[in-house]
C-alpha cells in the first residue's frame, strides 16, 4: 500500500499495471475511483491532462466509483478495438474506438457519479469559487458554460467543477470535484487562445459529440479538493451569437424551478434536496445572463458581483 | 456469490481484511441489489469510506420506502368505501412493518393480494383512480393470459406517478400444480395500525416469502432472495418458528417452506433451521434441487446447468403442457429484441 501521490510522478509502466489489474485509483474531492482497463490513449491521456491528479496504485480502501474500461465483446478486444465505460450499473453507452479512450474514461466517471452518488445533491452546473464564496453556473449544453468557468479561472477564481456542482444534504455548502473542463467543438480554439495550448489535451476527433479536448484543471485547484464553500451567486449563462450582453435578476422560486431539473437526483433525494437547495439560494441572488462573447460575459459578472475583473 | 459473502452481507460474518476483498464484496453486493441490506446490517468497524457508500444505498432505498407508504396511502384512498381490505405482499409489508428484511431494501412496485370475487370492483376502482394498463402487457394476449391463468392481473401503471401496482388473488398461478390455501392465510392477515390495508403475520410472511422463491419462478436473484429468507427468519419469535411446521402443511406449502429452513441452514449455518427443516420434511428437498440452488446462488462454473433445470422446473410448476407449448410458441413468435430506452441524463 502506496501513500497516494501525483501521476506524473509513477512510471508508466507501473500505471498500466494497476490499471490492467483493475487497482488504479484515483482520488479527487469527496470522492475515490478505481479504475480498469489499460489502452494506450488512456495512458497517455492520464499522463497529460491528469499529471497533478492524486493517485493510489493499489487501494486503501473501498472506493466509491467502480469504473471497467472494457471491450463490448471478445472480437472487438482485438480487432479494430473498441471500448465501453461500466460502470457497475446498465448504461446506454455506445462503444467508441479504443483512440477514444479518454472520452470513455470520462464518460464513465460522470455517470458514476451522476447516478450512483447520491449522499450530495447533484447538479449540473460549473461552479467556480474566490474567497468571498462560489458562483454556481447552470446551463444547456452549448450554453457557454465551459467557456465562462474557464474566463473566471483566468481572474481570480479557482474551479469547483465544470459538470457537478456537489450540494451536501446536511449543510448547504458546496464541494469541490475539480476534474478536467471538457471543451466541446468551437469552444476548444476559444478556450485554448485564452489559457495557452499547454493546457489543453490532445482533440479527441470524431466522437458522437463531435471534437472534444479537455481543459487540465490546475494543481493549485486540486490541492483545494477539501475545501468547500457557500455559494454567493447564482448564474444561468446563455451563450447567443451577436446578443447585446444583458442580465435579468431571478427571483429564488424562479431560480429553484431551472435548479431542480438540472439535478440528476432532486427527485430520489426529495425533502432534504429541497431544502439543501433553496438553503443554497437563501441571502444570494441568481440571474439569468445573456451574452455574445467571453468578454461580455465577463463583464456582466463584474457589474453583478460588483467587482474588477478585466 | 461466495457463501462467505451472504454471511457478510447480513452482518454474521466480519468483512474481508483485504481491500481488494472488500472491493469485490461490495461490488457483489451492489450486482445483486443487496448492497442496502448489507449497509443496514453492518452498522459497526465501518470506515468511513465505506459508510459514505452505505449512505448512497441508504439514501436510495429510503426513496423507495416513501414512495410505497405513498403508494398505501393512495391505494387506501382508491378503495375507500368498498370495505375491500387488500393485503400488501413482499417488500411492501416489510417497510410497512417496519421488518428487518426492510432495512435498506429497494422495492419498486406495490403488490396486494384480494379476494378473487373482489378483483373486479379493485380494478375499476384503481383505473377510476389513473392507474392504466401497463404498455408492457397491454395486448390482447397478455390481457387474457393473466385473466385466464395467472394469479394476478396484467400490471397496473400510474399514468401520472409511474409506478406499478400487481393485483394478486393468489400466491401461484391458477394453473400451478399445487396451490396454496390463499383464503386461509387471507383469514389471519392483520391491519395496519387503524387501516383497511392489511398485512399477513410474521410467519405468513415467511411462508408467502419462501413460496414465492422456492414455488414460483426459477430463482433469479438468489442472494437477495435468501437474504430475504434468513431476515424474515431471524425475527421469528420461537413460538412463532415452532409454527412454521403447522402453517405450512394447513396451508400446503411444506415444501417451499422446509427448502428454505433447509436453504437458511446450508447458507447462514442456522442449525435451529435444518433442525425445524428436518422436523417437517417428510423428504428432503431432493439432491438435485439442492445441487441447482447452491450452484446457482454461488455462482460455480457448471451454475448453466444449474439455471436451465431451475428454469424447467419453474415451468414444469407453474403449467401444465398443454398450456407451456402453445404458450412458449406463441412467445417466441412474438418475440421481438427489447429495445433499450436511453437514461435521460440532464448533461450532455
């Protein structure tokens, strides 16, 4: 049994081990992860943009995701390799070609915890935090979501999560779960001239989600992983081409209604989940903000939040 | 399945050292939908971790134990007036007697069982009150075929809720090659606190339990359903066990009921069980039986085998030939590939 330490500093060979044996383990936030299947793309992918994550080569205790990276059937171990994420429980998973590893890899990890996690009420939504509390960013897919968590990164913020906001049952506090901010087709050269192509994983091409790269979250976020926070705003981004930047101001029910089926457990949580998040909205405000460009968007955060950023 | 993981799993075994170990018991646990019992019979030398997944399956079946009270609640509602006092099976007489096969359970659908002369008035009632045909079975042939021969009616759907309702007028198809006496057990079944719904006592439960694992069906969810067995009979008082014997034979379900003492004694090492199995046996489940359950349950590599026999005889109970042939045929022409709804996930 190993202390838990950064990928980058195992070697390669040692990963591809533990993950063929099914005893990779990675840790982040609340949550623990062990994880099967060994591919190249994989290890690649996991060198690159997991560099700063925290793992374990063998367990050191039960671990609340159990992910198998595996082939649908014993052909497609072998020829024109393909592969699919279980998770442990039926998922309506397609299998991708083995190049595109890490979007399975990914892909799992979320429906693990979207699914199976339910001792935090889960939203969908990006969450980035300063000192003075968190933003809770919800939005559709293509909303701008990425684009905007990843613009605050750059002024001061430090990321929570792009996919989860984590609302504990007991106190309405929200918990970091910083993995990789995934970047899907035109965000990608918008997010990469705006951090530097050093931070940006390999374009996995083709998917059925079209272009996706990853954003590498920093190790000054993860080395945060345990530190929660309040939230101090909340914000439904919507991302339109050529819009004059404008923010309407929701009232909480208002707020509560666009929250509620944004979670992927609200309704098998119940009472405690009501209250958890109208206790998120109670003393903050929530707004609906509309917007062409990062920098509008930015903007307007600025005129809400009373505060300078660009 | 390993023996020693049943034994774990309801608390009378300590947990692996090894974490791998650990790992994979909890994984079994979880594949088998028993990872709520376990959380809720290992409560002490729980680490942390280890308490934050139990809380995951706790969380869960909580859910489920809601929306079956709601579930009474509204039943009771749907036939008030009618003096009809339906007695709740399985999983919904245990969360509603609070019964320790409860703990962390998952149950998703309500199952009752009535008078057959009642089963009329029950389902006018419960359309009247949005319940519908459930699409699965809502053809003419299935609509006739639960009519005609099974022991319940084709499974209600709430239209606005989602969840199912099984209308039962007895414990075995009407074609079983031995029925149980439902009119008798029906007779010392007892309200819930001041309401018309009702449960069957605690050996009843037992029996109706082991006739529905060890009479019906081919034993499809082994674990979860000793599981089961052995909670229910943990609770039996010692008067209330020494009447297992004479329950089972009034109301002919000896057999069911000494393969399960005999099962809770072969797989939780109950000896008070096998002693009351080999009581009331005249003769012993037979090898084979025993062979197919134990091989199934603990998953060994020839357990094919042992799940083709469980199934034959699973139908070989259930109907007789001239009924399975035309029956099968029939499904197998209708046979068409499930088609696998995708889960609505909200993200992308």
């Amino acid at each position: 049994m190993s202390a838990p330490s950064n990928v980058a500093s195992y070697d390669r060979r040692d990963l591809r081990a533990a993950l063929r044996n099914g005893s990779f383990t990675l840790h982040l936030g609340p949550f623990s992860h062990l994880v099967s299947g060994a591919s190249e793309p994989l290890l690649d992918f996991l060198s690159d943009t997991y560099r700063d994550y925290s793992v374990e080569l063998t367990p050191s205790d039960v671990t609340d995701v159990l992910l198998r990276l595996e082939a649908p059937n014993i052909l497609r171990r072998f020829i024109r390799r393909q592969i699919t994420p279980n998770p442990g429980f039926k998922v309506p998973a397609v299998p991708l070609p083995l190049s595109m590893s890490p979007l399975a890899f990914e892909m799992g990890l979320n429906l693990s915890v979207a699914l199976k996690c339910c001792r935090f009420i889960n939203v969908h939504a990006g969450v980035v935090a300063d000192k003075d509390g968190a933003i809770v960013m919800s939005a559709a897919s293509g909303g701008g979501k990425s684009t905007l968590t990843a613009a605050l990164l750059q002024h001061g913020y430090r990321l929570f999560s792009d996919e989860f906001a984590l609302l504990g049952l007991d106190q309405p506090l929200l918990h970091p779960y910083p993995r990789p901010i995934s970047l899907k087709q035109e965000t990608i050269p918008v997010v990469r001239d705006m951090v530097g192509d050093n931070w940006i994983s390999k374009v996995v091409t083709g998917t059925p989600k079209g272009d996706i790269a990853y954003y590498r979250a920093r190790a000054s976020d993860l080395a945060q992983d345990k530190t929660s926070a309040k939230a101090k705003l909340v914000l439904f981004p919507k991302f339109e081409k050529g819009v004059r930047p404008i923010a309407r101001q929701l009232n909480p029910a208002e707020a509560i209604m666009r929250l509620v089926p944004a979670s992927t457990n609200y309704s098998l949580l119940g009472e405690p989940a009501f209250h958890a998040i109208t206790g998120l909205l109670k003393n903050i405000r929530a707004y609906e903000i509309t917007y062409g460009s990062t920098i509008d968007s930015l903007r307007l955060v600025e005129q809400i939040t009373d505060q300078k950023l660009v | 399945m390993q023996k020693s993981a049943l034994k774990q799993i309801v608390g009378i075994a300590p947990l692996p050292e090894k974490v791998m170990d650990r790992i994979e018991l909890v994984r079994n646990a979880d594949a088998n939908h028993i990872l709520g019992q376990m959380a809720s019979a290992n409560t002490s030398d729980v680490s942390d971790r280890l308490h934050d997944i139990f809380r995951n399956a706790l969380l869960r079946a909580g859910h489920d134990h809601i929306m079956l009270q709601f579930e009474i609640n509204r039943l009771e509602h749907a036939l008030s007036g009618t003096g009809i006092e339906p007695v709740v099976l399985k999983g919904g007489a245990y969360v509603a007697r609070g019964k320790k096969a409860a703990g962390g359970r998952r149950v998703s659908d309500l199952d009752i069982l009535v008078a057959e002369d009642e089963l009329e008035e029950v389902e006018t009632r419960l359309k009247e009150a949005g319940w519908s045909p459930d699409e699965a079975t809502d053809n003419e042939y299935d609509q006739a075929y639960y009519r005609e021969h099974m022991h319940e009616l084709p499974p209600l759907r709430h239209a606005k809720r989602g969840t199912i309702i099984d209308v039962h007028h007895r414990l075995l198809p009407k074609t079983a090659r031995s029925n149980v006496d439902v009119a008798l057990m029906q007779q010392s079944a007892m309200r819930i606190a001041e309401n018309p719904v009702r449960t069957f006592d605690d050996v009843d439960m037992f029996v109706h339990s082991a006739v529905h694992v060890f009479a019906d069906g081919a034993i499809d969810t082994p674990a979860r359903s000793l599981v089961e067995l052995y909670l229910l009979y943990i609770e039996l008082s010692s008067d209330d066990a020494l009447r297992l014997k004479t329950r089972a034979k009034a109301v002919g379900a000896i057999k069911a009921v000494s393969t399960a003492l005999w099962a809770i004694d072969e797989f939780f090492d109950e000896d008070n069980a096998l002693a009351l199995s080999n009581e009331a046996l005249a003769e012993k489940p037979n090898f084979i039986l025993r062979w197919a359950i134990a091989t199934k349950t603990l998953e060994r590599p020839s357990a094919p085998l042992a799940k083709l026999l469980l199934y034959i005889r699973s139908h070989y109970l259930r109907m007789p030939l001239r009924l399975l042939v035309p029956h099968l045929a029939r499904k197998a022409v209708a046979w068409r590939p499930t088609t696998k709804k995708p889960i609505e996930l909200p993200f992308p």
